[in-house]
C-alpha cells in the first residue's frame, strides 16, 4: 500500500485511491446505484449480471490501484495502475447513473409523484452515503485510498434535476459538460485555494463548510461538477433497451470510438500542436522537473494547476480535463457493454464478481478499513490477494441468505419508507416503483445504499424471507413458478 516509488509527492497515492468507489460506487458509490431487480426470464436476468459484473470488475481495480505498487519491476507503471488507475473510479460513477436510471423507472422516464419521489430518496441516499464516508474520513489516511462517498453524495443530489430529461438531452449535457466544465474550472480554481488533500470528515462539515463544498464540487479528488457528466452518461445507458444484444453491442462500440478519438485528440493537442513543450515551459516557472513528471505522468488528484491552459490538453488519470473525462467514459460504457455481453454466457463462471458487484457499498467500507488497518502483510501483493479473498468470500456467504449487502440494506429500508410517505402524502399508491416498460429491469428498485447497487425489492413491498442473489442461475425460473412477476 506504500509508494514504490522514492519521495513521491503525496498527490501520487490519493491518485490511486481516487478509484474508490464508487464506491457508488455497490455502486450508488454512488451508492447503491445498482439497481438489479426482478426481471423476465432468460437475457434479462444475464443483463443485470453483467452490471453487477461492471460493478465487481470496478471494485477490484479499485482495490489494485490503492494496493499495489505503483510503478513494475521497469520503474515503468504497473499493468493494475494502466489499467484501472482514473477508470474504475469512473465506471463507478457511470453505473451510478446506471442504477439511478434503473430506480427510477427504467427506459420509462419518471414525471409527477414518482420523479418526486424518486429525488427524496436520492436526497436521503445522498445523506447517508455521506455520512458514511464523512465517517470513514476519520479513520482512512488519504495517502492510502480518497475516500469518494462525500463526493457521490453530491453527485446524487446534482442528479435530480435529470431524472425526467430524454436520452438525447443527458448525452448533450454530458458533452457539454466535458467540454466546458474543465474550462470553467480551470478559471474559477485560479482565484481558489487547493484542496486540503485529506478525506473530508464531519469536522470538516462544521467547521468549514463552504471549503468543503467547493473541495467536493470542484477542487477535491474527485469533483463533483465534471464528474456530473459520469451520471449523465450511465442515466442515458440505463433508459436503453439493455436486454437487446445489438443496442448492448452499439454502446460498447461507441465507449472504444470515444475513448480512441480523446485518446487522439490529446495526443494531437500535446504533441502536434505543441502542447508539451509550452505546458513544460510554464510548469517548471513554478515548480521541480520532479513534481510536474510526476503530475503529467501519474495525474493529479482530481485536478489539474491553473497556471497554464495547456494542462487541459493531458488526460492523465484523474486530471478531469476534456481528454480525460471523454476517455473514461468511453472505456467505461466499453466495459460496462462488454460485461452485459459477458454475463448472458456466463452467469456461473462471474457469479463471485457479481456477487461482490450487487454489495460494493459494504465491501468499499471494508476495503477501506482494511487498507487503513495498521497492520499489513509486508507483501503489497499478498496484502491485495488476502484483501480480494476476504472481500469475495463475504460477498458469497451473504449473497446466500441475503441479497444485499448491509449497508446497502440500511439504505434501502430508509429510502423505501421515504418513497412510500412521498406516494401517501400526495395521494400515490404505497407502492411506489414506477411501471416499467419493455426490456427494463422491472420489481425492484435500486438500494439507495451503496455504491455499488444492491437487489432492491419494489418500495413498499416487503422483501423476501431470504430472498436468492440476482445472479444465481435460474432465478427467473424459480421466481416465475413462485407466481411471481418480471
């Protein structure tokens, strides 16, 4: 969990952890922004298999990234850091969106007392998300993992007023918001201080809460203002018809042709047009060769410097810049794509990632806990290979007699009641899970609790005795002879 390498500045190691996640996020890291519910027989329940497989895939690069060494045996970056480092902690946010989607009614956007009740649920998901992650702020030291869940708070109340927007308005608003967010920011941030580079904690919140507002919207590690276009992205995929293979297979294609064209687009902004060479001759104005290798190289956190407009050309992890937020949305909707595919052949061989995929809210916690524990395996492998087993075993024991994690169940019983005093209070029926329609997952709404989202059953209704894990070959057989509907 240590830096490999000498003297790096500490913005190097709140990068890694900046994947957390996402917490979503479970991810409704967001927090329990996974919605799997009850679904039709055959594609439909592998469908939602595939976005708990999104969320478990996000978890576990979480993970490496806050565990594993940064650098290979080359003082090269390590494959776990290619790999995942600025892109789990993105597909967190994306499947936060995702799950938003699925909560809220589906490919049927939510109007009237169900979009009313679907944005006070948000709210309270949103308030306790973060008090959660204001909590583990206390105990979590931000050179070891960026605690995200004070950050999907706000990410979940910034989303309310999309819930009733079409496919077609969240894409233009995500672009806008790649495009002009990181301009915008780079001008507001000139004139703010940097972000105090610890995990926000309740002290925080009583003390100084405008500065933490602004760390949490624009200066933190990961600031919710851009961000915002992470949930725009996952709410227009999940108002698609995710059950047909060809719509699947057309969204994935679109994520790997964003992601190549940000990809190319920084390469010409930086190396074409002279990007590096007037980004470096400014940087080193005002600091070391050290400290500005580092920020290109490994990324900052969260953020990039105000004193050259050259710094929005680079797409290092985390920097939100243009380049950086188009490329990860474009390799998380590929991954997202790619394991809805994935996960109508292969339900069995996936079912320890979905597992850990429907609980990420509870197993974020206990990951960070773990990495915060002061005693640690010598091995910065072995720590990640115990931490892995540790977290895929809790999520198949309770996976067995539960279909949430526990924390995801705390959200999901507060945010179900709230939903159902919104209904009565306006006249509603109790049950308040909006009718869904064709090829939308349908009974269940997501748990408002974690990151990650957990099985949820319709609000209102009480769940199951010891209701079976979503992913579990031939639930929607044994849920269609119980009498039960999809």
């Amino acid at each position: 969990m240590t830096d490999t390498r000498p003297e790096a500045p500490l913005a190097s190691r709140p990068v890694s952890a900046r994947e957390g996640v996402g917490i979503p996020h479970d991810c409704e890291l967001a927090t329990d922004v996974s919605a799997t519910g009850t679904v039709a027989a055959g594609s439909s329940e592998r469908r939602l298999v595939g976005v708990d497989v999104a969320r478990g895939l996000a978890l576990v690069g979480m993970m490496a990234v806050h565990v594993l060494p940064l650098a290979g045996p080359d003082d090269g970056m390590s494959i776990p850091w290619v790999l995942a480092a600025g892109k789990a902690a993105a597909l967190f946010a994306v499947l936060a969106g995702v799950g938003i989607a699925f909560g809220s009614g589906g490919r049927r956007r939510p109007s009237g007392r169900r979009r009313d009740a679907a944005a006070v649920s948000l709210v309270v998901r949103a308030l306790m998300i973060g008090a959660v992650g204001l909590l583990l702020g206390y105990v979590v030291p931000a050179d070891r993992a960026g605690v995200i869940l004070a950050y999907y708070a706000l990410l979940f109340v910034l989303a309310i007023p999309l819930l009733s927007l079409s496919t077609r308005a969240l894409v233009a608003i995500a672009a806008t918001i790649v495009v002009v967010m990181p301009v915008l920011s780079h001008l507001v941030r000139a004139a703010l201080p940097a972000g105090a580079g610890a995990n926000p904690t309740f002290t925080d919140l009583l003390t100084r809460p405008v500065e933490l507002t602004t760390e949490l919207a624009l200066t933190g590690t990961y600031p919710a203002l851009p961000w915002l276009a992470y949930v725009c992205v996952g709410l227009a995929v999940g108002r698609a018809a995710l059950t047909s293979r060809g719509v699947v297979a057309r969204i994935g294609i679109l994520g790997v042709v964003i992601a190549l064209a940000a990809g190319g687009g920084s390469w010409l902004v930086m190396n074409v047009a002279g990007g590096w060479r007037n980004l470096e001759a400014t940087a080193l104005l005002t600091m070391s060769a050290e400290d500005y290798t580092d920020l290109v190289v490994w990324g900052p956190s969260g953020s990039t410097p105000t004193t050259s407009p050259w710094w929005l050309g680079i797409m290092a992890p985390h920097s939100s810049t243009p380049f950086d937020l188009a490329f990860t949305i474009g390799t998380s909707v590929a991954v997202l794509a790619a394991a809805v595919l994935l996960g109508r052949v292969a339900s069995r061989v996936l079912a320890p990632l979905a597992a850990a995929g429907s609980m990420t809210f509870t197993l974020y916690a206990l990951h960070l806990l773990m990495v915060s524990s002061p005693v640690q395996p010598s091995s910065e492998t072995l720590a990640f290979v115990l931490q892995l087993a540790v977290v895929l075993a809790f999520a198949l024991l309770c996976s067995r007699r539960f279909s949430r994690g526990p924390l995801e169940a705390a959200v999901w019983r507060v945010t179900r009641h709230v939903r159902r005093r919104v209904m009565e209070a306006r006249g509603g029926s109790a049950h308040t899970g909006s009718t869904p329609s064709a090829e939308a997952p349908t009974g269940s709404t997501p748990s408002a609790d974690a990151p990650a989202g957990s099985p949820a059953a319709p609000a209102g209704e009480a769940p199951p005795a010891r209701p079976a894990p979503e992913w579990s070959v031939g639930l929607a057989q044994a849920r269609a002879e119980r009498g039960a509907t999809s």
